[in-house]
C-alpha cells in the first residue's frame, strides 16, 4: 500500500505543482490490484474520496486515479 500512496500522492504534487504527470500504465495496473484489495468502504470520505465514474476500459492509470477518488486532471 506504501507504493500506491507514494505513487498517487507523486501525482497529486505534480498536478497540483502545475507539472502533470502519468503514473506508468504498467505500475498502475499493479497498483490497482493491490488498492482493490485494501481501501476499504470506510476509508472513504477519510483517507480516499469516494470513486470517480471513468469507462471500465479506460487505461490503468486512470482505473487507479478513479478508484482512489481522483480525476485525471484537475482541469
């Protein structure tokens, strides 16, 4: 769970630093599956907001970024 908090909260600086960055399709769908199995539904509203809507066959930066209650920018 530390490489999903280290690799989205990366994000987060960057986006919000005005330097947007990607999370690599690769990490992401590793990290996917790792958030998948720990956020739980009372993390929710403390931790993580809640999901983004994003097509299921979007890439898996995106699935992850939704997933932990970010969108894809912030523009």
């Amino acid at each position: 769970m530390g490489a999903v908090e280290i690799a989205v909260h990366g994000w987060d600086v960057a986006q919000a630093g005005g330097r947007p960055r990607t999370i690599p399709v690769a990490l992401a769908a590793d990290l996917l599956a790792v958030g998948r199995r720990v956020v739980a539904e009372e993390d929710r509203g403390v931790r993580f907001a809640a999901p983004v809507e994003v097509p299921a066959r979007a890439r898996a930066d995106v699935l992850l970024l939704a997933f932990l209650g970010r969108r894809e920018s912030f523009a």
